[in-house]
C-alpha cells in the first residue's frame, strides 16, 4: 500500500495528495509531526520535510519530484499537457504557485492564524500577535494572484491547456489551504471562483475538505461546493 506523509494544511502535500487521487492511486495519508523529527522519519527521508511518497521500496521525497516520479511510473492518467508547449506552460505555473504563492500568499497569511508547522513549514511558534503588515501585504497580493487565475481561467478550459494537470492541482492546493482560513477574497474576481468551483467538486478533493486541523476550526464556506 502506498503512503504519503504530510500535514493537512501544506499546499506541497495537497498537491501530492490531489496528484496521486486524480492518477486514481491508492495511498494511505498518513499525518507525520515532521518538527517532531521522529527517527524512523528521518531514516526515510533525511530533509525531515513534507510530502514524501512512499511506494513499496521506493521512496520520493518533494511536491518537485512526486509528479516526475508519478508521470514516469504511472502514464495512464497524464497529468502534464501532451503538447510540449502546454508541457512548459504547466511547469511554469506549476512552479509558479508552489513557490510564488506560497511566498507571497499563504505565508503571510495562512502561517499568521494557523500553527506554521501544520502548513508544512519547519519554523517555530510565532512570537506575539499577527502581523498586521503581513497579513495586508497577503490580502493585496492573493488579490492579484486571482486576477491571474481569473484571466487564465476565462482563456483557457483549464489553466495549462485543454485538460486539467499539475498546474491546477498546484493552484487549487494553495487557494484550498487559505481558503481554510477564509482568506480568499472570491468576490474579487468570479471567473476564478468558477474555475476552482469546478475543481473543488471533484471526487480528489473530498478528502481535504474533510479533514480539519485541532484548534482551527475552517471557514463556514470551505467544504460547501456551491457557496
């Protein structure tokens, strides 16, 4: 059986999780308190950080090689475009919302309400309150980010192309894991509603918006698929 170890709140191990149910691959999620650095974590993956994969003997480590590990092992259900252009693009925003994103929306946002740990990341308790200053600069920027979306959205079927791929597993696990906080602005721009509407319904996403983390209830809106 396979398993992937992350945290319910990190986009990178959404990703993975979402990745692994639209490919239609059975894999146990399996919760792993990676600060807690246990050994026999450690031993499987020295970085000490979530996703990591583990099929059998093998193991993949990191939301950049998951999908390399996935597309070569298990073609039938291809989640990169078939086009090499579309290919580039998809890699392109890929990276653009695991890394981007991440920098300049969930972690001034989602890391100021939610332990940080539970989002995927290493750092420590928080000292004091929020961050008045990061959360604004969060606000103004996811402003943007659904501006993009809205507009690749509107353009395209999906947001690489003609069919849905890592792009917009990437997109939807960022956008699910602030939207647990309600910090999703979805008024803003409606064609990017729509789009992550679409993708919020389907079957891979059922259980995300079933987990919740302990102490952080979610946004009343988050697990509503019509809202």
């Amino acid at each position: 059986m396979r398993e992937l170890y992350h945290q319910s709140l990190s986009p990178a191990a959404r990703a993975a999780r979402l990745a692994l149910a639209e490919k239609k691959l059975d894999a146990v999620a399996v919760p792993e308190r990676f600060w807690d650095r246990r050994p026999e974590f450690i031993a499987m993956n020295p970085s000490g950080a979530v996703p990591l994969l583990r099929d059998g003997e093998v193991l993949v480590n990191g939301v950049f090689h998951i999908p390399e590990y996935l597309e070569e092992t298990y073609p039938e259900i291809p989640l990169w475009p078939a086009d090499p252009a579309w290919r580039r693009e998809a890699r392109r925003l890929y990276d653009w919302f695991l890394v981007t994103f991440q920098a300049e929306v969930t972690e001034p946002l989602l890391m100021q309400k939610v332990h940080p740990r539970y989002c995927g990341s290493p750092l420590g308790p928080r000292v004091g309150g929020p961050d008045i200053n990061a959360i604004r600069g969060g606000m103004e920027a996811v402003r943007r980010h659904l501006d993009f979306i809205g507009h690749l959205a509107d353009t395209r079927r999906w947001l690489a192309g003609d069919t849905l791929s890592y792009a917009d597993l990437a997109a939807a696990a960022q956008l699910s894991a602030v939207d647990y906080a309600g910090d999703v602005p979805w008024s803003h721009n409606e064609q990017a509603k729509t789009w992550y509407m679409r993708i919020k319904s389907r079957p891979s996403f059922r259980p995300l918006l079933a987990e919740t983390v302990p102490g952080v209830p979610p946004a009343r809106h988050y697990a509503v698929l019509d809202f």
